[in-house]
C-alpha cells in the first residue's frame, strides 16, 4: 500500500479527501475479486503480479505526461525508492498469495493489523514515543488476530494464509514507516511511478517464466487488476495530499464491508463466527492507534509553537 503524510485538514478539503479514500477503498476490494477470479481462470500470481504492476505504471504515466510532465519524477532518494519497490513488492506478493488462500473477509481482516506492526516498528526503529494506551491497543489487536485465526485449532484458515497475510501486514507497515522519509521530501505522484516502474523489472523476469495463453475473458480480468489498482493506488495516494492521515486512514476499515459483500455475491462465502466476533477488536484497536497518532502530533505541534 502507498502513503504519503499530509500534514492539514483544510475545511475545502476534506470531504474530497474523505470521498477519495472511500473510492479507492471499493477499487481495491474490486481488484481483489479480480486477482480471484484470475487465479480461479488459470492465471499464476507472477501473471497477476506483472499485470498489477504494469497497469498502475501507465495509468500513473499518463497521468504524469497529461500533468506535471517526467521533470516532476526527478528524484534525489533513489536509493529509497529502490528499497520502497523492494519491500513494497514483497508485501504485495504476500497480500496477493493471501487473498488467493483466503476468503476475502479474513484476508481482508488479518490485513488490518497493519497498524499493531506500524506502531511496533515505529517505537523500535523511529524511537516514537509509545505510552502504556497504545501497547494496549497493540495487544487488544493481536488478541482479535488470534479470535480470527483460531491458532489453537479452528481449523478455517489454513496456517500458510494466515503466516502469509501477518507478513504482508509486517511488510506494509514497514513500507509506511519508510514513507515517513520519503514523504518529507518527494510528491506522491513520484512515489507511486518509482513504485510501479522499478516493480517492472523483477516482475518481468518471473513473467517470462510464468507467462501463459489465456482466453479474452482471462486477459480482461489481468488487465482490469492493473487498471483498477493503479487508479485505485493514485485516489488512496491524492486523498493523503488533500487530508491527514488521521482524517483518511479510518476509511480503510470500510474494506471489510465490501469484501464481506463481494464474498457472498461472488464466491458464496460469508464469515464466521469468530471473524464477526474478531474484527470488531482488530478495527477498534487500529482506530485507536490512529487516533492517538493524531493526538500526539497534534502535542507535537502545539510544543513546537513558540509561547508570548
């Protein structure tokens, strides 16, 4: 998942901010229906993977040549930009290996505990200050992860999905903690494109060995993945340029209504009890997480106000 910190809440921006948080939310539940489907059609997750990844390259090209033009990709954090693509593809081919194992209400779920590692790693590798409130909301989450995934011996989810979407979860949130830096200085927009093209090069040479011939229908569905996901990634990316990330993130939990929606009307799946009763925990606890983010920046800046 791509992020950039926006700093304000201006009342002219808000709703649009809102609005496009929502939107790219409902484009990446489509997606996920997607990568689905065309695993259920034949296609490998190198196939899904290169496809997402060259569709978000030239929507965010065109974008860049219809706009600010390729002066506006010039970068001095290109070494960043490498480790982004690094571990950002990682945590997308782990998300994707997750959906594919996974109903999409749990997968979906699991993925929420995004925040739990977010603060953990933000604590550890940025030295944020992380009191005794938050570490409880930590804790809460991962209790409602275990509700989730029965590790005693539910038996619902299998192990390996359950392995893949924590590790995606770990891997995206050590994503957002590198956006941090990287947000200080470069536009989103150049974010998304080093992404999606620097993703090209590895992908492509997997797809060169997993590469198959599909029917229409097959290749609709890869090149609606790409479509869909890059202009799903540019409304998440442009809905943090326009709101705080305390203003927008909360939107996020939105997702699991639509992939309880999805599940039932495309796959004939609906959660069970102990997802009902789980991601209620992981929601709350990664709300709270953000809201106490929100309410130390805002310390933070008050602090920082010089006191006549």
């Amino acid at each position: 998942m791509t992020a950039i910190a926006r700093p304000v809440n201006r009342p002219d921006s808000i709703l649009p901010a809102i609005a496009l948080r929502l939107t790219s939310v409902v484009l990446f539940a489509v997606m996920n229906v997607a990568i689905k489907l065309a695993e259920a059609h034949g296609a490998a997750l190198a196939e899904i993977l290169f496809f997402r990844q060259f569709g978000a390259a030239l929507v965010v090209t065109t974008i860049v040549v219809s706009g600010p033009g390729f002066a506006s990709l010039r970068t001095r954090r290109f070494p960043a930009h490498v480790l982004r693509a690094a571990i950002g593809l990682g945590a997308m081919a782990l998300t994707f290996t997750t959906l594919l194992l996974l109903p999409l209400a749990e997968a979906t779920t699991i993925g929420f505990s995004m925040p739990i590692f977010a603060t953990i790693l933000g604590a550890v590798v940025l030295s944020e200050p992380t009191g005794w409130r938050r570490w409880a909301a930590v804790l809460a989450g991962f209790v409602g992860v275990m509700i989730v995934t029965q590790p005693w011996g539910g038996g619902h989810i299998p192990p390996l999905g359950v392995l893949t979407g924590m590790g995606a979860a770990l891997l995206t949130a050590s994503v957002s903690i590198l956006l941090r830096t990287i947000g200080k200085t470069e536009p989103g927009l150049t974010t998304v494109f080093w992404f999606s093209t620097l993703s090209l090069l590895p992908l492509g040479i997997a797809y060169a060995f997993f590469a198959q011939v599909h029917d229409l229908a097959t290749w609709a569905i890869l090149l609606g993945i790409g479509a869909i996901g890059g202009v799903a990634q540019i409304a998440m990316t442009e809905s943090l340029n326009r709101g705080a990330v305390s203003l927008v993130v909360p939107m996020d939990y939105t997702a699991l209504l639509w992939a309880t929606l999805f599940g039932w009307l495309v796959f004939g799946t609906l959660p069970i009890a102990a997802t009902w009763i789980g991601a209620p925990i992981i929601v709350g606890s990664g709300l709270y997480i953000v809201w106490r983010e929100h309410r130390r920046r805002q310390e933070e800046t008050r602090a920082a106000i010089p006191q006549g």
